[in-house]
C-alpha cells in the first residue's frame, strides 16, 4: 500500500472517530469561541480589539490545536494502538501525513467558525462585521456574495484579492499549525506529562505561524491601514514553514516514535 | 520454492505477500525463528544475554520465567522493535541485524492493550488493520468470522465490549492484517474463565491455520496445557525448553 493511500487510510479513521466522539464539535469549538468571547471582554476598548483582532484569531486557534493535538493522539495512546501500527510496521510517514491531514481538516473547519466568532463579537470593530450583519438584515438589498467579500475588507480594499488572501493564508496556516502540531503530537505522546510538554513544545515552534498568519489576515481586512499585497510576503512565509514543517515532520516522525 | 503451506482446510488468508515472506524462509525446514547467541540491550543493561531458540512453524511456545526475565524482550525482539547487539537472529527468514522494520508487517505482537480504536466498531476495526496490508473484504469478514466477533458483535463500539471480546477483537485484527507469528504477552491477563477459554480456542485455532505463537504467561498451568513446549527464560537466556506432551496442532505437527 502505497504512503498516500495509508496516509488517506489514517486520516479518514481519525475523521471517523471524530464524527462519533463529536470532541469537536462539543468542546473544541466552545472551548475556541469562549476564548473569542473572553478576550472581547477583557479587551473593551475599540481600538484595541481593531488592532489585535487578527492576533486574537489565531491565538484561538493555536490554544484550540493543543487540544486538538492532544485529542488526536489520545485515541492513538488509549488502548496502544500508536504502538501497534509501529509494531506493525507502518509507514511512520504515512502515519505523520494521515494525522495532519486529519488535524488539518479539523482546523480548517474551526478557523471558519473563529473568523465568523470574529465577525460577530468584534463586529463593530472590523468592516466585515458590518456587512455581515447588513448581510443578514437586509439580504434583498444587494447581492449578498458582493456584501460579505466587501465587509471582509476595509474601503479602498479590492474584496476578491483581499478574500483571496484570506483563503490562502488560512489554508498554508493551517498546514503549517497541523504538520507542527502531529509532530510534537507524536513525540510527547511517548513521554509521561504529554499534557503539559505538548504546549511547551508546540507554542515556540508555531510562533512564525502566529506572527505570519496574524499579519496576512491584517492586511487581508485592512486593520491599522495595511494594504493587501503587504499580506504576500507574511502568505510566502507561511508556506515556506508549511512546506518544511511537512516534509521535515514525515522524515522525523519515524524515529521519533520508533526507537 | 518448497516452503512448507499450511493445510488447505485453513481459513488464513492466501496472498502473495504471504508467500514471500513464506519463501524467506528455509526451504528446507520448517524453522521460523532461529535465534543464536543473541544479545539486546535495554538502556545499558543487557535484557537478553545471549538467547539461543529455534521456534517451528505452527508451535504454540509457551514463554515461563519470572517477573523482569526477559520474557517481554524476546517478544518485542522477536517482532523487530529491538536491535541485536550481537549473535544471529532471523524470524521469517528476515534478518533482524538488517531487516527488523521489513519483518514487522509478517508478526504480530499482542501486549497489555489491544491495539484497538475504543470510539468505532468491531468491523471497523478489523477493516482499519486489514486495509494497512490490502486486505480485502472478504478476507476481513474471514478474519471477524473465524475470532467470533462478526454478527451481532461486528457494529459494537469497542469501547462497549467485554474484555474477552476486545481480546478477540485484536486477534481478527492480526488475522486481517496477515501475521503469520502471533507473539503474545500475558493474553489471559483481564479475562474471565469463557474469555480464557475462547482464547485458547483461538489459539489453537490459529496454530492450525498455520500461524506460530509465542505466549509469554505466568499462567502456566493454562498455558501449558496449549503450548506444545516451554520455553523458561532466566536472567536473559534460556535456561530450559522441553517438549509437552500437547500435540503440536500446526501443519509441522
């Protein structure tokens, strides 16, 4: 069997075991959009929350991942079966590209779900709030598609590369956050105190993720006046850390776990 | 290529990737593991201190020794997870100085968990590790049928099972995934006297179909009466094997 069919294999196992233990959807995405809420509270001042908004996004997410993290190789540690597939000999590789694709999934969906906690809670704070909710009011208006890709940026933006934007730096965040997160997923799960050693690990070295991603996303909805094509260069980071987290983390994930 | 088969009456499932690692072994005797000498090391303390076994296909060997005797470390060597430091050790014809990570998909190794996905089915389960070799469905629906997990059991959460039955569980898991040495550490530990006895129907079962077993247990009056030898491991090396006087079910019986 060839590595993408078992990485597929593996993916399609952990989305399963999601869909029927639903930790997702009944504590992960509560988990995130408390945390949304909290910094709303805590942060009560409007040029506040404007300028660290895309920050607060991420930051979601990244807390989100730990458990995220911590869920997905629960299963594997539960009744051993990590140790099984390596005592089966099976790909390690395919093991750390199956496992990041699945977290990768489930990231991808809870990053729509931030960014429209985003829009809602700290609407008055970003343009896209605003033509959302006038998206929802007064839907008959205008075309609603030309509303939201409009709101998702600042006046003098063009809303389709900004959206652009948007989608591609979610999605190379996402792979980057995914391929760090299965790889220190998979080297704390051998340890005891995974719990805590998980974030001590992880939070260092997504750091460029956070700080790219929150840059591209400013940029991608206009905060403090950044313009779009400022958000290329943060996206080209994202995807150099997403390409070499990737590749390094298949090589890596095979001795880490063995041995 | 010679290579002994197990007796056409077996449900095992047939595959070419069976046969190849069939061939591997010595034509010429039914000799599966062929351990001489060897030593392996845990940390720095030499957990195995030169152990010289030689295991024939379908024996049921019962591992006996006490607590910290090396029992689990020739289980877990004979599965290709250690390093040979010194000596010359091959299971299934795959050199283990060399080849330990190739043999792993040709064994299976059964320890105090069972390997086993606790939020899905029996059958997807089975499914899972079957799908890691190509199995196909019907040699996964063989592999449910022949542990007795297949019926009303096969869309039970794992999690819902008795221990017995996620003991069988893993077994059709190593049935769908092809192993063809079943090493197991303490399987009776946590089951009932019918979960003891289903298992030892297993075994036997699995012998006849062909596999070889090695059962590590401190149960030994049970598991004596299914081994057809014992094996007794004392400060890393064996200190005494002897035939009993069970019937070797397997094909080189």
């Amino acid at each position: 069997m060839s590595t993408w069919a078992l990485a597929r294999l593996i993916a399609a196992k952990d989305l399963r075991v999601e869909r029927r233990s639903k930790i997702v959807t009944n504590q992960v995405l509560p988990f995130a959009g408390i945390t949304m809420v909290s910094f709303a509270f805590v942060l009560d001042k409007q040029n506040v929350i404007d300028t660290v908004a895309p920050g607060l996004i991420w930051l979601a997410t990244m807390f989100s991942l730990l458990i995220l993290v911590q869920r997905s190789f629960g299963i594997e540690t539960d009744d051993g079966a990590l140790d099984a597939m390596r005592v089966a000999g099976v790909d390690a590789g395919a093991i750390f590209l199956g496992k990041a694709l699945a977290l990768a999934v489930q990231l991808l969906v809870l990053e729509v779900m931030l960014f429209v906690a985003a829009i809602i809670f700290y609407g008055e704070s970003i343009q896209s709030g605003r033509a959302v909710l006038a998206f929802f009011n007064e839907p008959t208006d205008v075309n609603g598609v030309e509303v939201v890709l409009a709101g998702l940026t600042s006046p003098g933006q063009s809303p389709i590369f900004a959206t652009v934007l948007l989608v591609t730096t979610m999605i190379s965040a996402t792979c980057g956050l995914a391929a760090v997160g299965t790889l220190y997923g998979g080297l704390a799960a051998g340890f005891k105190g995974s719990e805590t050693l998980l974030p001590l690990l992880t939070i260092p070295a997504v750091a460029p993720v956070l700080i790219g991603a929150t840059k591209a996303v400013e940029s991608a909805v206009g905060t403090s006046g950044a313009a779009v094509s400022e958000g290329w260069q943060w996206v080209s980071l994202l995807a150099v850390f997403a390409v070499a987290a990737g590749v390094g983390g298949a090589l890596a994930f095979g001795p880490l776990i063995d041995d | 290529m010679d290579a002994p088969q197990p007796p056409s009456s077996m449900s095992l499932p047939q595959t070419s990737r069976v046969d190849d690692a069939a061939s591997r072994a010595d034509p010429r005797s039914n000799q599966v593991i062929v351990l001489d000498d060897v030593v392996a090391v845990l940390g720095q303390f030499p957990a195995l201190a030169g152990v010289t076994l030689t295991v024939e296909r379908g024996e049921i060997v019962l591992l006996k020794g006490p607590n910290g005797a090396g029992k689990t470390t020739l289980l877990r060597l004979c599965a290709g997870l250690l390093r040979v430091e010194r000596g010359a050790a091959t299971v299934l014809g795959f050199d283990l100085a060399t080849q330990r990570h190739e043999l792993r998909s040709h064994v299976g190794l059964l320890g105090h968990q069972n390997g086993l996905y606790l939020d899905m089915d029996v059958r997807e389960n089975v499914q899972f590790w079957g799908r890691t070799v190509g199995a196909s469905d019907t040699e996964i629906d063989q592999a449910m049928v022949r542990m007795g997990v297949a019926g009303r059991l096969a869309d039970v959460p794992v999690r819902k099972l008795s221990a017995g039955q996620k003991r069988r569980t893993a077994l059709a898991c190593l049935v769908a995934r092809r192993a063809q040495v079943w090493l197991l550490d303490e399987p009776h530990a946590g089951l009932d006297a019918i979960g003891r006895d289903e298992l030892d129907a297993t075994l036997v079962e699995a012998s006849q179909a062909g596999a070889t077993i090695i059962v590590a247990s401190h149960e030994l009056e049970r598991a004596g009466n299914l081994a057809t030898r014992i094996v007794e491991v004392i400060g890393g090396q064996v200190h005494d094997t002897r035939a009993t006087t069970a019937k070797a079910p397997g094909p080189s019986s």
